[in-house]
C-alpha cells in the first residue's frame, strides 16, 4: 500500500478481503466511497490499446448499469489524464468550489495534487489503479463533502488497488482468447464501452433495439460474462475492442 510519503509498502495479507464477484466487488467499492464521505464513484479501465488508450467503465454506484456521473467522465475527461493515470501513482483531485471540505480537506495531503478539470465534473478524487500483470485503470470518487488525512488518503488507495487486482483477475488468459464474435457484435460491444444505451447504439447503427439488445446478449455469453459492463472488460483484455 501507500504510505504517508507516498512509497508503496506490502498490505498485510490479513486486511486484503478475498471475493470473486462483481456485485461484491462494487459492494466494497461503495464502501470505500462512503468511508470518505464520497457522493458515488467510478471505476475505469485504461484501453491497453497503445495508440488509443483511453478509460472504460467498469463498475460504478449504479452497478450493474451505468451511471450519468460516469457516461460523464468517459466523455469529458481529456487525453492528458489518461496519460497520468498510466505514468504516475500519484492521486489527484478537483474542486467546482473552493473551500469546500473535498478542497479543504485534500488540499493539506501533500501527496494528492490538485488539477484543473472542467466545471461540469464538479469535485472529485481520482486514484490510479495498478496490478502486478501491468492492468491499468482508476477509481474516482466525486463529492464536495470528502474528508481524509494522509494515512487514509494512502488507505483507500491501498484498499482499491487491491479490489482493482481481483477486478482483473476475472478476466481469462489471453491464450483461452473467446468464441467467434461478428462484426456487429463487435461493434456493439465497442459501442457499449463508450457507454452508449441500447437505444443509443440501435440508433447509431440502424438496429432494433431488440437486435442491438440481442448482439449484446450473444457477446456476453461468448466471453462468459455476467453482464455487458464484464463483457467489455474481459473484451478489452483480449484485444476484441480498443
């Protein structure tokens, strides 16, 4: 885990819950996000991707669907924040208001930066996320009303990477790969990972929404998920979809 000074440090083996479901999984995300006082969060993951590498849903407060808060994210988060969630540990925050206690409170942890974001995202803690197989991603906590010191600045983090490598583990040995998969299949899916409904895509791409509903069901058991959001995951690790 993170210590105070920002140097990782072994989590004891006892603190770290064991669990192999998504439902847990977001369950001890909310929990996470609740400690801190924290309004919902997102859990991303970072395209693999090299040259379009960018963040993908994959569990939020309104698990199993996606949340507004999220759709938000994935849209206006801009390239150079992706960039840092995959070159640097560091967390960082914003803040719509200032002197608020999200601003008041991070703004004295010296290892957490403050960085400029668009108004429309309000306030919010984002923690870059790391597993010992090079997986990437982030968690974000949105929130005026955050409140935390350094240790448990370090804590939380701590406590969502560890999530985080269970999140990854789920996902099947690239080597197993997946069934065949259509191109509209495909193109569902990829959709689905910008976050986009089922209206959404049926209208993009010219489909029922009972078609578009169908192609998504068919990726789904083909990648032996429990839902679309583990889908795309498990999509995304496979090298399906960027």
């Amino acid at each position: 885990m993170l210590n105070p000074e920002g140097r990782f440090v072994a989590a004891p083996a006892e603190d770290i819950p064991q669990f192999d479901t998504l439902p847990e999984m977001a369950r001890r995300f909310r929990r996470i996000c609740e400690a801190v006082g924290g309004e919902a969060f997102t859990l991303m993951l970072v395209s693999p991707m090299a040259e379009t590498r960018r963040l993908v849903p994959c569990i939020d407060s309104e698990y199993p669907s996606i949340s507004p808060t999220t759709k938000l994210l994935v849209a206006t988060l801009p390239e150079r924040f992706v960039r840092r969630m995959t070159t640097t540990t560091q967390p960082c925050w914003w803040a719509a208001e200032e002197g608020c206690r999200t601003a008041t409170s991070l703004s004295r942890c010296l290892w957490a930066e403050r960085i400029a974001q668009p108004e429309e995202l309000g306030t919010a803690l984002a923690l870059p996320l790391l597993d010992e197989r090079g997986n990437q991603g982030a968690i974000v906590i949105c929130g005026s009303g955050l409140t935390m010191g350094m240790g448990e600045l370090a804590d939380t983090q701590a406590r969502g990477m560890a999530i985080f490598a269970m999140v990854a583990r789920l996902q099947p040995p690239p080597a197993r790969g997946a069934r065949a998969m259509s191109k509209r299949e495909l193109e569902c899916l990829k959709l689905t990972a910008n976050g986009q409904t089922s209206e959404e895509i049926a209208a993009r791409l010219g489909l029922s929404v009972h078609t578009a509903n169908q192609y998504l069901t068919n990726t789904t058991q083909k990648l032996n998920a429990v839902n679309r959001i583990h889908a795309v995951a498990k999509a995304l690790r496979l090298g399906l979809i960027d």
